[in-house]
C-alpha cells in the first residue's frame, strides 16, 4: 500500500505520513479491541484514503484535525457494569465515550497542553480520553492527565502505537471479564481475587485495553500439550 | 465503642498535621478532621467485617491510610505550586538579578515542599514553556540548535569538531557536544544556571510528608543574590583572629582547646552528614536508648585451664583420632589384647 502521489512535501512529508497512518489504524484497533463502536471502514483505512483527508497543502499531516470519538458498545458496557449490590440494585456501566487527541506541538509537551487536554475532555464530558503526542511529555503532565477526577485519561506516544503489539504472534490474547464472570471465577476456584497471578495497569497490553484496578483478565495461550491453556490475571 | 477510641488515637499521633500546618501556614487548613477520623459507623462496620480486629488494628490501618492520603495531597500540592510558578514573574522585563519582592515571596514560599527531582520538574517545565529555567527569569532559555543552524552563534561555544576535512555528513568535518544540548538548553545564560542551581542545592531529599514541622534548614530557602550579599557583609572579623592565630602562644592555646567531643564541633559535623540525631525529636515512634547497667564484679575473668584442656579438648564435640587412642590406651589398656585374641 505505498503511497503514489507525491504532493510536494518530499520524502520526510511522506514519511511522517505513513508513521502517523500506522499509529492511527492502531488506534482505531484499539479502540475497537477495547469495545468501541467504530466501522469496518475506519479500522481499514487506506493510507491514499488517510492522505486525502488528513494531508496539507504541503503533505505534512494536519493533526488538529485528528479526532476520535467513539461509543461503547452494548457488549462492553455490559463488561462495565458492577454487580448489583444492596446499595446500588441497579449499577451504572463505568464506560462512555471516548475521545482520542492527536497533539500538534512537535516538541516540549508540557502541563500546558495537557490543560488544554483535559479541559476539553470535561467540558464536553467524555468518559475517558486519550492523549497523543509524538513526544515524551513531563513527568508533572504525567501527573496532571492522571489526576482528573471522575475522569480517565491516558497518554500514548506516537511511536508506541506504530506497530499494534496485540497482533505479534508471542502476545497472547487477553479478554477482559466481566464483575459476573470474574465472580464466577473466583467461586468455581474457590479463590479471593487477591490469590489470583497478577498484573500491572502500566504492563503494554493492559494499558493497550485500557484495564482498570481490580479486573481480571483471561489469558488464552496456545499450548503444545493441552491446545489452549488459559490463565488469569488480576489488574493492580 | 468507648474503648475503641483510646487506641486507636494514640496511634493516630503522627508528625504529619504538623509538617502540614507549617507547609501551609498561608492557606486556609483543610478540614483535615474530615479524613483524620471515620466515623463511628465506619468503624463498627470495618470491625465487624473482620472478626478478629482489634480497635487497635483499626488505628494502625488509619494511621497507614493517613500517611498515604497526605502523601498524595503533598504531591498534589507540589503539582499545583510547578503550574502556579510557570506564572510568575509576571512582569516580562524583571531582571534576574533584582526580582521584586512579591515574587521572591511568592516562589520562596511555593518551593518549600519541593524535592530537587520536583525542582527538575519544574524546570523542564518551564523550558517546555520557552521559559530560562530559574524561576525568577523572564528570559527565553537559549536555542542551541537554532544558533548552530545559523553559523556562528552562541551554541557554537558548546560543540567541537574534528576529523579530516571533508569528512562526516556534509563535508563539514565531524562535531561532537561537549554539553548534552538538553543540559545546556536549560538556561538564558550561564548566571541564571548559577542561580537556579544555587536553589536546587538548598532543597531537602526528604518528602514533605516525612518531614518536621520544625525543619528550619528548608523554610528559609536564599537566593544567590541575597546569599552573597550575606557573605559579604561577614568577613570583617576574620583578618583579625587570623592575625591572633599567626603568633605561636595562640596556636599552643588553640591546640589546648581541642576536645575529641567538642559538642559545637560534633553537632556541625553531624550537619555535614545530613544526620540531625533524629532520635532526640519526636518521631512516631519514641525510642529511648537504654544501656545495659553493668558493676566492675560482672568483668570477664581471663580463662583458666581446665582438667580436659591438657590434652588439646574436643573440638566442637569431636575428638581426634590420636588424643582418642591416647585417651582410650590409657583408660583400658587391656581392652586391645582381648580385640586381638577374638580375631
């Protein structure tokens, strides 16, 4: 799938091009993967398509212009949704949608910019969002974006997302349980959730799915003896 | 529940409120009542829920709660002050040298419970801003790449180069930063970096939270300027002493002076090792050291020889081979003949 036409911009143009064509199928990877409503044309974009629609004049990318923003769908929100308890017959899914910020600034993401970020995310009340910068940003924006409160908000840098690590053939694949199926779990083993083999929220494929504290997800495996083998992992 | 409030206050005395009261003294005290103590629902309910808590379990799984919740308003309060001094000076022609005085307040007051990783923070931050990194300058921080894009700049200064000519990329010879470009980006100017550094120093590596109220070495934080201006106004009474200590009768005086523990001296090098004898303030826990009393009776005695020792002993219980046949020869000598016959 190269590129074919040549706009102007020359080679670095057309290459930035096609990193940040890469980084955005990922990202609508992800967010499908992670229970977004998004469509079949969006996730098998084109890089002509991509070009066409996110390109200047010059054939660098526009990335004011990149924004994402998706629903849950009802299978996910079902996954988000606690048990219903005497306190709460019934619960609310924890999920809404999302929005996904591509950063302009090239360069020095700071509190500024992460500001600006979250502002936007509450004024037009996403649940959760996701910010993209080509650079690191520092370690106070790192604390600024986790600290919304009532919010989440994840950072990725462009780089991360070039290449969808879910899709390397060494990387299991992890599913998210749902609170009844995880309470199935921990009854059928006769376990608390804290006997269960852990894993960390900044582990890749956790931040990729966008885990919380507290879920459980299951690990399938191919195995040379049994075919599959299953394992799961408690998110702290 | 009568009961259950004894323990569990005691163990609540922490020094935390009042490294707090001191950090915020400016500001209105949060309602730290709110969160210092659950109510008593809470408190039933956390027994019950576990039947072999005690009251005093409670306490300790408060007093961890505690320390946890200020430490996560400390870092937030950290947070807000890095934002709040991207702010100042807000008057974009303060000079440097001579700041005003609301903003020498201002980013004085803000940077005591700051760490020097936090001060490193806040200076990226500013340079992410296109600000000089010492927070009283108005300065852009210099470009080093944009001065060598130009020929000769002042980022030359910083970077060699070498190789034969007509070699490396492009033609114009090999070249190497002396300085990593980051390093050097920090600052509008080499005085700047003097002063934000001379600031970075005087910070302390504790966490406010695990800090003293009474921590004076952080709360009066100098600027160079002012530290300098100090410093000269001290030296008058030095040429003299130093033209009584040049006879010899001072020198024998001084040398009489000398004491191994000198306790002037031995607080001053305590200093120098970053060591304020904590256990002398009052920690969360109190420690008092108590010596084992000992009378001159209860002196080891030199020891003496024994019966057993004649021959060399037992070592850990064993016996060698030749002390053994030795010992057993002289114990029973006719028990070999008899071994002797029955073969």
């Amino acid at each position: 799938m190269d590129g074919d036409m040549h706009r102007g911009g020359g080679d670095e143009a057309d290459k930035e091009m096609t990193r940040l064509w890469r980084t955005w199928r990922t990202v609508y990877e992800m967010l499908s993967d992670r229970g977004y409503e998004v469509s079949d044309e969006e996730l098998q974009i084109s890089l002509n398509d991509f070009r066409n629609k996110y390109a200047d004049p010059m054939g660098y990318p526009e990335r004011q212009k990149m924004k994402i923003q998706a629903r849950p769908t009802e299978e996910m929100k079902l996954k988000y949704t606690a048990l219903p308890s005497k306190l709460q017959p019934n619960p609310e899914p924890d999920c809404g949608t999302i929005y996904v910020d591509f950063c302009v600034d090239s360069s020095g993401v700071g509190t500024k910019q992460v500001r600006a970020f979250n502002h936007i995310v509450d004024e037009s009340n996403f649940h959760t969002g996701i910010f993209i910068t080509q650079t690191p940003i520092s370690p106070s924006a790192v604390r600024l974006l986790s600290g919304v409160p009532g919010r989440i908000c994840e950072h990725f840098q462009e780089q991360d997302l070039l290449v969808n690590i879910t899709r390397h053939e060494l990387v299991p694949k992890h599913v998210l349980l749902s609170p009844e199926e995880k309470a199935r779990l921990l009854q059928r083993y006769r376990l608390k959730e804290s006997q269960l083999p852990r894993m960390q929220v900044s582990d890749p494929v956790a931040r990729y799915l966008g885990l919380r504290r507290g879920q459980v997800v299951k690990i399938i495996r191919k195995s040379e003896t049994a075919g599959r083998y299953a394992s799961y992992r408690w998110v702290i | 529940m009568a009961p259950s409030q004894g323990p569990s206050k005691s163990a609540l005395k922490t020094s935390l409120p009042s490294a707090y009261a001191a950090v915020n003294a400016e500001q209105p005290q949060p309602d730290l009542n709110t969160y210092l103590s659950p109510s008593q629902e809470e408190q039933e309910k956390y027994l019950q829920g576990r039947p072999k808590a005690t009251p005093h379990h409670l306490g300790i799984a408060l007093q961890h709660a505690h320390q946890i919740q200020a430490q996560k308003d400390a870092e937030e309060m950290i947070l807000d002050r890095t934002v709040e001094l991207l702010a100042i000076p807000a008057d974009s022609s303060a000079d440097p040298a001579a700041p005003s005085t609301e903003d020498i307040q201002a980013f004085k007051s803000a940077l005591v419970p700051f760490r020097p990783t936090d001060y490193d923070n806040y200076i990226t931050e500013r340079n992410y801003e296109d600000l000089c990194g010492y927070g009283l300058c108005p300065r852009e921080n210099r470009k080093a790449v944009a001065n060598a894009k130009g020929g000769q700049g002042q980022g030359q200064t910083f970077h060699f180069k070498y190789g034969a000519k007509g070699s490396g990329p492009g033609g114009r010879g090999r070249s190497m930063d002396i300085v990593s470009r980051e390093k050097l980006e920090k600052w509008c100017s080499d005085e700047c970096a003097e002063r934000a550094l001379f600031i970075r120093v005087q910070l302390a590596e504790e966490p406010v939270w695990e800090r003293r109220a009474d921590d004076m070495s952080v709360l009066n934080i100098l600027l160079l300027e002012e530290a300098r201006a100090r410093r000269e106004k001290q030296p008058q009474p030095q040429p003299q002493s130093q033209g009584e200590s040049s006879s010899s009768a001072a020198v024998v005086a001084g040398m009489k002076d000398l004491k191994i523990q000198d306790p002037q001296r031995s607080r001053e090098l305590a200093m120098e090792r970053g060591d304020n004898a904590p256990a002398t303030r009052d920690g969360r826990v109190d420690v008092t050291i108590k010596e084992k009393e000992h009378g001159p009776e209860s002196s080891a005695a030199a020891p003496r020889m024994r019966p057993e020792d004649a021959m060399g002993g037992s070592i850990e219980g064993y016996v060698p081979q030749e002390q053994r046949d030795k010992r057993s020869s002289e114990q029973h000598p006719e028990d070999e003949g008899d071994l002797l016959d029955q073969i």
